[in-house]
C-alpha cells in the first residue's frame, strides 16, 4: 500500500522570517534517499487553535505526517498541549522520557563537574519535555537524548520531533528507517524532462493530457522567464515508475515534433 508524507513546521520565527526554514528541503532530501516523496507541507505560527487544527487535519488524513518545532517547555512552545487537544487525550509525564531526560541531567552535571540535583527546580522544569500525551511512543533523540514521540490514530500518524536541525533530521531518518522501511523503494521513482524554447503552457497542455491519459505517469510544466543559463523556458516532462516513465517519456518528445520548436537539454532524475 502506498503512504503519502506530510509535514508540519511550527514556529512564528519562520513565518516571521527571522529564520529561514530548512526542514522542507531536508525533508524532501530524506524521503527521496529511500524512493519516496513528500506529499505536502503546511506552516503554522505559535498559536494553539491553529497548531491544534493542523494536528487535527494531519490526524485525519491518513498519511505519516512529521511536525518539527514546539515540543520544548517554554511558554511559546504549544506543539505537546495542542497535540493532546486534537487527540482527544490527557498528558502525563512518559516514563521513558522521564528516564532519558533525567540521564540527560546527569550528564550535563557531569560536563560541568557539579552535583545532579534531581529536584532543583530547572531540573524538575526540565521534565516538562517529556510530557507528551497519553498513548504516545518515544522517539530517541541521537543528540542530546530530548525525545521526541510519535501519536497515532486509526487513520493517520503524526511524529513530533524538536525545532532544532541537528536533533531532528537523524530523528526523522529513524522513523522512517524503524516505521516505513517497508515503503522505501529506492529505485523505484524517475523523472524525465526537456527544456523547451518558444513554446506557451496552453499550446502545450492538450499533449499533456494525452500523455496522462495513455500513460501511468504523472507530466509536468515548469516555466521559467529569467532562468540564469536558459532564459525563458518550459521544462517539460513526466515523473514516476522508471518502467512507465521510459515509453512516456518517448512518446512527449514525438508528439512535440509537429510544434517545430527548439529544444534544449535533455534532464534525468532518479
């Protein structure tokens, strides 16, 4: 069965623009290394009805859906509570979260040569990050050892992972190493395009079409007016199973012969 990917990015910093996102193309790097795509993206600020309402959606649409940002414990931080909402369940503090976090603690004493005080108020504070709602299952953080958790419903699974790119991108290569290695199809995805002069999308289009309909692939048209080595253009081309993408492939070039237009590079991607 095929499984669709989303993803969330939570955080008013990237809406704002005082940091630039990197977890989409990341994203999409991961999935592509295992023969698989990202389905879709949403990007939602620090506020809880619209955090809760993204989870909700992302719940219900069936797809493994990662969200990155909002899991820590400070009070912009909303991804754990707003996931307990859309779920319908309590939070509780995770036993196994607590056992990492508190490892954590330990070592961080250690670093700096001081006494873990297990009660100190920053180090109680600091087991907020394991409280996650009820159900949940931890998804170990290479790092500094800060899981994140992974909720799942009869139809969609979301995973919660951290902000931060150093903690969540080998967290994210985990779960879909662990959770969806039965997906992977390294090999298995091709895309095939030429870059086309002196043509217009809508002369194009019934072509296209026709590729679609005798075809299992999935044709694309992107335009490009000031390209930095081919100017104005259209990529045109098909993308999917390599078997299908081959005859498809051949049969937009010959239905591209009567147009008389001039023809740049062949481009290939597996």
């Amino acid at each position: 069965m095929t499984i669709a990917f989303g993803l969330i990015i939570v955080g008013d910093e990237i809406l704002s623009g005082k940091r630039a996102d990197k977890h989409l193309p990341k994203t999409i790097e991961l999935l592509h290394e295992r023969g698989l795509n990202l389905a879709w993206v949403r990007g939602v600020g620090d506020d809880r009805p619209r955090i809760t309402q993204a989870l909700r959606d992302a719940f219900a649409s069936g797809d493994a859906v990662f969200c990155c940002g909002g899991i820590g414990a400070t009070p912009d931080d909303h991804t754990r509570q707003c996931a307990a909402q859309a779920l319908g369940v309590d939070l509780a503090l995770h036993p196994e979260a607590k056992a990492l976090i508190q490892e954590r603690m330990r070592d961080v004493a250690l670093e700096k040569g001081v006494a873990y005080a297990p009660d100190h108020p920053d180090n109680l504070h600091r087991l907020n990050m394991g409280v996650i709602p009820v159900g949940a299952h931890i998804i170990p953080n290479p790092y500094n050892k800060i899981p994140g958790f992974s909720c799942a419903t009869e139809r969609g699974t979301v995973h919660f992972l951290p902000g931060f790119p150093v903690m969540a991108w080998p967290m994210m290569a985990w779960v879909l190493d662990q959770h969806y290695a039965e997906h992977q199809r390294v090999g298995a995805w091709m895309e095939r395009s030429v870059v086309v002069f002196g043509a217009m999308e809508a002369t194009l289009t019934p072509l296209m079409e026709r590729i679609e309909a005798e075809h299992p692939v999935k044709v694309f048209s992107l335009p490009s007016v000031d390209h930095p080595v081919h100017g104005r253009h259209i990529e045109l081309g098909v993308k999917g199973e390599p078997a299908a993408v081959t005859p498809a492939f051949e049969a937009l070039m010959a239905g591209l012969v009567p147009f008389k237009l001039h023809l740049g590079p062949e481009l290939v991607r597996a």
